[in-house]
C-alpha cells in the first residue's frame, strides 16, 4: 500500500521508532521528515497572518500547500487544532456577549454547517474530492469576481433565511471532506453586506464551531490520533503568532479596503479550489 493512501499519515517504521522514543518535536522531525516540519510552520505563520488581516483562508492555505509535501490525512490533520484555537481568539475579541450575539443571528448558517460536517465527514476516505472541490470553486469564483467588478449580487432580505440554510449546509457538506467551509460563509456576509467587525467576528464563530465539530468528528474517524493529533497541536503556536501579527493590519482597515480585501482573497480562494479540483484528477 502506498505512502499517500495508507490509513496512517506516518509509515510504521516510523511510528514504532517514535513510540520508542517518547514525545517532543525531535519525534515530529523524525515522523514528518525535518524538512517537510519547519516547512508546514511556515506555511501556518502564514496561513495564520492572512487569517488575522480577513478573517478566513488559514485552512485552505494550510492544507493546499500541505497537500504538496504531506499524507491527505496528515494534511487534513494538521490544520484541525491550529484553526480550533485562532478562532476562539477572533470569535471573543469584542467580548462573550458579542460572539454569542453571533450565534443567535447566524443560527440557522450555524446548524446547517455543523450538521452538514458530521455527515460528510463519515466519508471523508470514500468521496471523490476533485469533483467535490471543482463544483464549490467555480461557482465562489465567478461570484468573487462578480462583486469585485461592481456587480450588485446582494441578497433580498425576504431570502436570506433560505440563504442561511442552503450555504451553511453547501460549507458543512465540503468542510467534513475537506477542513474547509469558509467560502460558502463569505458569500453569504458579502451577499448582506455585513460590516468589517460583524464580518470577521461571525466567521470566528461559525469557524469555531465548525472545527470543534470537525475535531470530534475525525477523533472518531482516527484521522486525529497519535502522530497526527501531535503534529496538529505542533502547529497551533506559528497559527496563533501569524494570526496576532494580521490583526494588527486588520485594524487600520477601513470598510472599503477591507471589503476590496475580502473580495480579491475569495478570488484566489476560488481559483485554489479549481486548481486542487484538477490536482486531485
């Protein structure tokens, strides 16, 4: 059985030799190769430094690049806890009450979306993702690209609800698959035009939520355990640093900047899923 399909991230050679050595970041190096380690630090400060300026993109950037150098499941795996914790700290940063207002608001994009994660997670090993990845990307990138040329796709406030629904349960669908359900959110909060910290603060939410359904998730599926849950947690540090250094930009923003910002990522975010659409055959 190959490498990339085996039902492990790491070869058994491997996981015998570190059981043998006990925990730390020299069994990381030694399991994840010290090269490919220290490149998905980096990938995570990054990943984590955009997260703070917009709110949203880490998982994707996580595992797009992952993909190129680590197991599927490792990659999957090592974006889970770095995107539990950034969250928790973007959810709360106007206080408790602000984020549980966001609950309230968003409740129906946020049962969909959880929902929808568990579900599709029990068949994250069988289902076909390029085909998956291809039918989210083009559509969120013509989208993107729409608002970005001055199309007015704002939603009527008669339809929101259904919105609500069907999006949240589009993002949970892919999520579980995938570690990624943002983009179906950020439809949405351009669709209604929310306002910069409105904006920011409910992808945290839903995000949040969202990952601690998806840890629970692959606890039961295995994809987190052992070496993987090790080299998830491994990660959280450069996520949670890139993600302080973002924010800081994030609030010298004004509205119009911020939106111009959010916009153009989704356009790349789009693309990136297109792109991993034909990687993936």
């Amino acid at each position: 059985m190959s490498r990339r399909f085996s039902g492990c991230a790491f070869p058994p050679q491997r996981l015998s030799h570190a059981k043998n050595r006990g925990g730390g970041v020299d069994d990381l190096l030694h399991m994840t190769g010290e090269a490919a380690f220290w490149g998905a630090v980096a990938v995570t400060l990054f990943a984590g430094f955009v997260k703070g300026v917009a709110g949203f993109a880490m998982p994707l950037i996580m595992i797009s690049s992952f993909s190129a150098f680590l197991p599927p499941e490792q990659a999957l795996a090592g974006l889970i806890l770095p995107t539990v914790i950034t969250n928790i700290s973007q959810s709360t940063r106007q206080g408790l009450g602000a984020a549980w207002d966001s609950v309230r608001t968003y409740r129906r994009f946020l049962v969909a979306t959880l929902v929808m994660i568990v579900v599709s997670a029990q068949f994250v090993r069988v289902i076909p993702q390029g085909l998956f990845l291809m039918l989210l990307g083009l559509p969120i990138t013509l989208y993107a690209l729409a608002q970005v040329t001055g199309r007015n796709l704002a939603l009527r406030l008669e339809h929101r609800n259904r919105a609500e629904w069907l999006l949240g349960a589009i993002g949970g669908l892919y999520g579980g698959v995938s570690g990624v359900w943002g983009p179906p959110l950020i439809v949405y909060l351009l669709s209604i035009g929310a306002e910069k910290t409105e904006t920011v603060r409910v992808q945290g939410v839903v995000f949040l939520l969202g990952a601690v359904v998806l840890l629970a998730a692959h606890l039961q599926t295995g994809v987190m355990s052992g070496p993987n849950l090790w080299f998830s947690a491994a990660l959280v540090l450069p996520a949670a640093l890139g993600q302080t250094f973002g924010q800081r930009v994030q609030d010298r923003m004004d509205q119009a900047r911020f939106r111009r910002w959010t916009q153009g990522l989704l356009v790349l975010t789009g693309l990136n899923l297109i792109w991993r659409a034909l990687m993936a055959g």
